[in-house]
C-alpha cells in the first residue's frame, strides 16, 4: 500500500447514492460551485448512463464536509463506484471556461494507447470515468526514498517519467502544465502518472521532456535535492542537454540528455546491453552483480 493510499482511508468517507445527489451536501459537490437542481437532475441523468451507482466522498480537499480527490480549475474529482469498483469521476465545474470534456477526453485516450494517463473508462459532456490513482506527490516519494538503493530507486522512476514525456513529445500532444509539474507527475505504486491533460493540444510543438526536465533539475523545488542524489555537479551542462534536445528533438538528444541528468545505466552496463536508444526496462538500474 503507498502511503498516499494509507492517508486517504485513514480519513472519514461518507456514501451516496444517485437518488440522493440532488439534495444537500451532495448537489454542492455535483454542481460545484452554484447549486442548481436542474443541472443536478440532468446530470444524474449521465451518472446513470456511465453505470455509476454511488460517489465516495473522501480526500483530503473539502467541500463543506465532503472529502473530495481534489479541486482543479475545470474540475471536481470524487471516488465512484461501478459494477467494476472504484474509479475516479471528474466532475466540470458549472463555472468552468469550456461546455464540455471533448477535448480532455480526446487527448487523454490518445495518450492511453501509449499506456500513459488515467484509463477513461467512459465519458460525457459533463463526467470523465477514469482509472482512480491514489497518489503521492513525487516530491514528497522522492524524498521519503531512504537507504541504499535510494538513487537507482529514484533514477529509474525519473527514467520512466522522462520516457512518458518523450512518449508525448513523439506523438506531438503537448500536455501543456508540466511546468506546474508538483500537480500533473504524481506517484502511485511506485510509478510515475501523469495526469490532468485538460491543456493538452497537438497544435503545438510539444515541450514536455524540457518542461518536465527543466523542473525537476533546474528550477523546480525538488531540483536541488535531485542534482545532489544523482551526482549532476554542472547546471550548465544541464541546461546545454535541455538546449540541445530542444532544437533537435531525436532519440539520440535525448538519450544525450538522459546522461546529463545522469539517468542511464552505468558506462560497463550500457556497453553490454549494447544500446543507446528507446525507453530501458527499470531492471536495466539493478545493482551491478558482483
Ligand atoms: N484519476 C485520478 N485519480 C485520483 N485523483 C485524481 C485523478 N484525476 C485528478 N485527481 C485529483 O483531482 C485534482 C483535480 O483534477 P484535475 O484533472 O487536475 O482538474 P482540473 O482540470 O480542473 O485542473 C488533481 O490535482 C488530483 O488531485
Ligand atoms: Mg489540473
């Protein structure tokens, strides 16, 4: 179990099912931030159809007494229950700058193909069904690595979260708030997710190896942290990769970059497996046998 996951049910939940939206605390959480009978009433209407058959209102935010997964901009994301089980339901705020999910919905299963994001499940104008990812900020993971094998640990997590940013960058979705990566690269399981690609665009070039990179080795609050766990002694060098990469976004800048950031197997290691290029399985940062 993650801790994320230990925090979250060490707090008090409470259940409702859809009869009982519209009432209460409920119909607050439902058409956050305006009540609204109407709008509650339609949009039992398409909890009905995406087979939810109550919300789970737990989570550190709050609304009113409600635990909630948390609050964004666009959204409200609750814990929802299906035949399947528990998912993670995001709610559009009644207030939010855009009438539907079309284009998160679009973009987030684009990314699925690639393994990357929350799984949608199913979608309407208002609800995004997805995979509920009990999270802990990758700060807060990072920091809580201790002992030895903490630097492989780590390396190979940023090594798999940099290989889903590469990802995107080769498709051209740009997910457009990796610069606020504290909320959009979490951990669950020891796996780096990203999520919330309600920004994301194709018509765009894509910045998400730099953003993600320029946050956690140069500017980010982790950064400092992360420079002195990998052995990374010259900014410059860094930030020479991160240019590099983005006038010449290839394979091979970026497996140039990855060694800046000191992410690749050791020398002996790489000469063996004989490759230079493409994601490395996190087997290939097992400690050498000796
Ligand atoms: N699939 C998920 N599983 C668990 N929590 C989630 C999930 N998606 C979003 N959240 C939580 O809800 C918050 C708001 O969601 P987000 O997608 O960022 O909304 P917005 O588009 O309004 O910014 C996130 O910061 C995160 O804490
Ligand atoms: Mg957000």
């Amino acid at each position: 179990m993650t801790e994320g996951s230990a925090r979250l049910s060490a707090t008090s939940s409470e259940r409702a099912e859809l009869a009982e939206l519209i009432r209460t605390p409920y119909i607050r959480v439902l058409t956050y931030p305006k009540i609204s009978l109407r709008t509650a009433k339609a949009r039992i209407r398409q909890l009905e159809r995406l087979g939810v058959e109550e919300l789970v209102f737990e989570g550190h935010t709050r609304i009113g007494r409600l635990g909630i997964l948390g609050l964004g901009t666009v959204g409200v994301v609750v814990t929802a229950i299906t035949k399947k089980g528990e998912s993670a339901l995001k709610i559009r705020r009644t207030d939010a700058n855009r009438e539907d999910m079309d284009n998160e919905v679009k973009m987030t299963r684009l990314v699925n193909r690639v393994g990357i994001g929350p799984e949608i499940q199913s979608a309407t104008d208002d609800f995004i069904l997805m995979t509920l990812i009990r999270y802990e900020e990758l700060e807060e993971w990072v920091r809580g690595q201790k002992g030895r094998g903490t630097k492989l640990v780590v390396a190979s997590l940023l090594h798999s979260a940099l290989n889903q940013c590469r990802k995107l960058d080769i498709l051209a979705v740009d997910h457009g708030q990796l610069n606020n990566l504290r909320k959009h690269l979490v951990v669950a399981d020891g796996r780096p997710w990203i999520i919330d690609f309600e920004s994301a665009g194709t018509n765009r070039r894509p910045r998400n190896v730099t953003s993600a990179a320029q946050h956690l080795f140069v500017g980010g609050s982790v950064s400092p942290y992360l420079r002195r766990l990998m052995g990374i002694r010259s900014l410059d060098v860094v930030l020479d990769g991160l240019t590099a990469y983005k006038r010449e976004p290839t394979d091979y800048m970026y497996s140039k970059l990855l060694e800046h950031l000191k992410l690749v197997p050791n020398e002996t290691l790489r000469l063996a497996t004989g490759s230079h290029r493409g994601p490395r399985t996190p087997s290939d940062f097992s400690p050498p046998k000796v």
